[in-house]
C-alpha cells in the first residue's frame, strides 16, 4: 500500500525529494522503522509533504501500527521508536510552517498517549520531551493565533500526561523569552498559561505535582515591571490564582517591595477573588483582525460544561473562593473549534443536537476573518493571499491570517516550498483551473466544505475551528461562550459525530470524504469535491 495510505488526496501528492547528502546521516535511523518514503517526506522542502509525514506518523501512532507503540511490546522497541520520533520532533516542532507545527504537535499528543502506558515508558518519554520545551515555550505569543494555541495546548497536554506533570512541563515557562526584546502577547500568553497551570493543579508543596511557587512568584513580579499595562494585568491575575490557592500569608513576601498604588491593585483583584467576582485567567488570542478584541480576551471553557466550580482559598476556613477556570484538553486546540453556519443568505443556528447551518449565497456577511490551516499562504508571497470579495469588509489578505505566519524562534534553516500550488483551494486541496483569485474567494464564501459561516458574527470560518472562535473571536461575546459549552468534546459541530483525536486528519476524512459531513451545509458536490 502507499505509505501515506489513510491520507486524502493521494493521488494528486508530489512525491519528495531524496535526502539530501546533509540530511542522510542524521536520518539513518528513521528509515529502518518509518520507511524511506516517510523520512524523505519529513525532510522535504514541501511543506505539504512534511505535514503528510506528520499526519501519518500521527494516525499511525494512534492505531498502535508503527513498531514500538503498542502497550503489550518490549521496552526495547519503545525505545527505539521514542530515540526515532525525538529526531523528527527535534525537526518539526520548530518549523517555520505553522501548519507543519501544529501537525507535529499531534504527533505529540500521540506519543505521550503511547508513553504513558505502561508506567516503564514514563521516564523515557519525558527524555524525549525534555529538549522539546524551549522550543515549545518560543512558539508562545506567536502573532499566528493557531501557533500559539497549538503551542499552549501542546503544554497542557504534557503537563496532564501521567508521571509527568505541571512543574515538568512549565520548566522553560519560568525562564525568560530567548529574545531580550520580544513583543507583549510573549509575555500575555506564558502568563496565561501559568495562569491555567495553576488553576488546574496548584502549587508545591500543596500539590506535588503542582507549579513551584517561589520561582512562579519571581517571575511573575519581574514582569509586573514591563511597560505595557497587558502584560501587568496578565500579572496580577496570575498571582489571583497562586492567592486563591494558597492564600495571602504564602505571597506576601513577594508583594512588599511594591508602591501602595501598585498593591492597590493586587488587593482589589484579591478582594474580587474572595467576592466570587475575579476574571478566570484567560488566553489571550490574536484577534483575526490582528488587533486584541475583547471577544478575543475571553476565558477559555470546556467544550458541554458548565462554568468551572471555584477553587477554596485554604486562609482559615473563611470560605474565599476564585472564579478560576480550567483549561481546555489539547485536542481542542488541535482541531482549534470554529463555527460555520453557510455561505450566506440564510445563517446557521445553535440547537440542541448541533450547529445548523443553512446553505445559501446571500450577502458576504462581514468578511472572511478565518484563521485558515496555518501557512498555506507563505508570507514570501503576500500577493498570492487571496482577497476579500468585492464589498467585504474586514482586512483583506492579513484577515485570512496568513502574513503573520512568519518563522519561528529556532526553525529549520532551509528555504522551504511553502507556498499552496496554484489554481488549488488551501482548505479542502482542491484543484481547479478556473481558480482564479476572484473565484476562489467566491469558493471559500459559498462551496468550500471545510469552511463554514458563524450565524453569530457572520464570519467565514474553519469548521474545525468552531469552539476557538466562539471562546476568543466571536463578537457576540456572552451568546457565543454559551453556544461553544453546549458542543461536544472531539465531535463535529455540525452533526455531533465522534472525531477522536481531532486532529487535522480526522477533520478531513470527516468533512472531505465519502459524502463528507451529513449536516454539511456545503455539500461535497457543489464545491467540486470528491467527484
């Protein structure tokens, strides 16, 4: 069988280079276990070819197929799979193409999954994850919003793995940013982050395998010093979640060196703490718009709960509690979660058993602000973004959020193909001769089966991306953080149907083949899919 079988599209691949001469040695002991054609596509100038390496790896990894996954097999063999997949993370992780970065991080949900079990694998596993975290921790505040989600999520993910934990996972968290001037949302997002740590599994020694305060304080103070008022309150917010934990008498030390006005403002966010009234410790998302939109600083819930149960503050049994919230699983991230009701006319509707969506080709309706599979569009070639339709409103090029899919600290530095091909639609792949530029925005507003419209906000966007942009995008605020709690974990928004993992294969067999998604407002036939 080919050895992307299980992939969309076969047919129309390019097939991958051969390593080159550099590359050889370094990949010598991935052939033997991936197979030459896999290797040669994870090295491969092509981002298309290295994100179907990934996606293959992935699915492989998760259906025990590749030798050394499966529980019930020697230790030995596990080794040799986690030395090999260190390899390719080591590559990936970092990879300038966002879309090539957010398959990677699936491959590394997958692999913590197979680490996990038995316990033996534990100590293993987290030697290969070890070198990852710096890598991990640069993608965060990245201007692309998938990069930066993925890399939070990809975080929690390894932070809830078993024989794991928070503090092992937030190490390179608790160190500065690389780069000695970085832009505020790096400082916002590693915040956040610790932010959610904290509400999730505490501090030491209180818990464990919770966060070590002292360091966690330290750095928290040292940013409260930073210019931009975004990254002061993103301080004194997290310092709300270690107060609501472990109460004042734990903190206080941290606090004395500051101005009265400056406590001021913790006491005022401790006493909405003890009041039930705090803002949950949020993660802030670059709006689509590329500026920050309170819709898009907005905390994250999980996907069909209800509000998150406040955490006690141990002061004394006097019955404080924090609106602290919890994290969403990496899958959703992964998947993203986006909202799409149809291409016009007639919006779609948040009911009971999914989002309904009704076809139509009515007005454009506010724009396409998608965050599209990240870096389908290489930035290298600003003019190949496609346009807004005629009347559209909104940002143009930069709103489908290709421009800010730039390099990433530490990347490969090969110049890499990134580019989509020409005359192909960069969501569902497909090939048209008539594509121009104008009829592919007519494609992406009305046809394509991977898009869809918010009956919300009338915006064009991801169907995998439904609950993201209900959390941190969509302008209707309230009515959109009540209709993202009513989906599902790992389901498709428009028919409920269990997804998996949800990562971006799952997606596209789900919506792309076979007659694609039964609730589909956009029919494979109509958009020239799968005939």
């Amino acid at each position: 069988s080919h050895p992307l079988a299980g992939l969309p599209n076969l047919e129309e691949r390019t097939p991958p280079e051969p390593l080159s001469p550099a590359a050889q040695e370094e990949a010598s002991p991935l052939v033997g276990l991936l197979g030459e054609y896999l290797v040669c596509c994870v090295y491969s100038k092509s981002w298309n070819n290295r994100d179907a390496a990934l996606q293959k790896l992935a699915m492989s990894l998760r259906e025990g197929a590749l030798p050394g996954s499966a529980a019930h097999e020697p230790p030995a063999a596990f080794s040799r799979l986690a030395r090999a997949l260190g390899i390719v993370f080591k590559r990936t992780v970092s990879d300038k193409n966002v879309q090539v970065f957010t398959s990677a991080a699936g491959v590394l949900q997958a692999f913590c999954h197979c680490g996990s079990q038995p316990p033996a694998r534990q100590q293993e596993t987290k030697a290969v994850l070890e070198p990852l975290l710096p890598a991990l921790a640069e993608r965060l505040g990245e201007s692309n919003a998938r990069a930066d989600s993925t890399a939070r999520e990809a975080h929690l993910h390894i932070a809830r793995m078993p024989g794991v934990g928070a503090a092992f996972a937030a190490q390179s968290l608790l160190r500065p940013p690389s780069k000695r001037t970085v832009p505020p949302r790096v400082y916002t997002s590693r915040l956040h982050l610790l932010g959610a740590l904290v509400a999730e599994v505490g501090v030491q020694p209180e818990n464990p395998h919770g966060l070590p305060l002292d360091p966690l304080m330290k750095l928290a103070m040292d940013w409260f010093s930073n210019p931009q008022a975004e990254v002061r309150e993103s301080v004194v917010r997290l310092v709300a979640n270690c107060f609501a934990r472990v109460g004042l008498g734990r903190i206080e030390r941290y606090l004395a060196n500051l101005r009265q006005a400056q406590r001021e403002v913790f006491d005022a966010e401790f006493d909405r703490v003890v009041a039930g009234t705090a803002q949950p410790m949020q993660h802030q998302v670059s709006s689509p718009m590329g500026s920050a939109s309170s819709s898009g600083r907005r905390a994250m819930a999980g996907y069909g709960s209800a509000s998150p149960s406040p955490t006690p503050v141990p002061t004394g049994g006097s019955g404080m509690q924090a609106a602290v919230s919890g994290a969403s699983a990496l899958s959703a991230a992964s998947s993203g979660g986006g909202v799409f009701g149809g291409g016009g006319g007639n919006y779609g509707s948040y009911a009971d058993d999914g989002w309904n969506g009704s076809g139509g080709g009515g007005g454009y309706g506010g724009g396409v602000a998608t965050t599209p599979p990240p870096g389908r569009n290489a930035s290298a070639r600003p003019g190949s973004v496609p346009a807004s339709p005629p009347g559209a409103s909104g940002d143009g090029p930069r709103a489908l959020g290709f421009a800010d899919a730039g390099p990433a600290a530490g990347g490969a530095c090969e110049e890499y193909e990134d580019d989509v091909p020409e005359f192909t639609c960069q969501f569902c792949e497909r090939r048209d001769q008539s594509f121009t530029p104008e009829a592919l925005d007519i494609h992406y507003w009305r046809e394509c089966p991977m898009l869809t419209e918010c009956s919300l906000c009338k915006q064009v966007i991801e169907i995998s991306r439904l609950h993201a942009h209900l959390l941190e995008e969509c302008e209707a605020e309230e009515q959109a953080v009540a209709a993202a709690r009513r989906l599902v974990r790992g389901a498709c928004p428009l028919c409920r149907a269990d997804l998996g993992g949800c990562a971006e294969l799952d997606w596209r067999r789900h919506l792309l083949q076979g007659a694609g998604c039964p609730r589909n407002p956009r029919p494979l036939h109509r958009a020239g899919v799968g005939k």
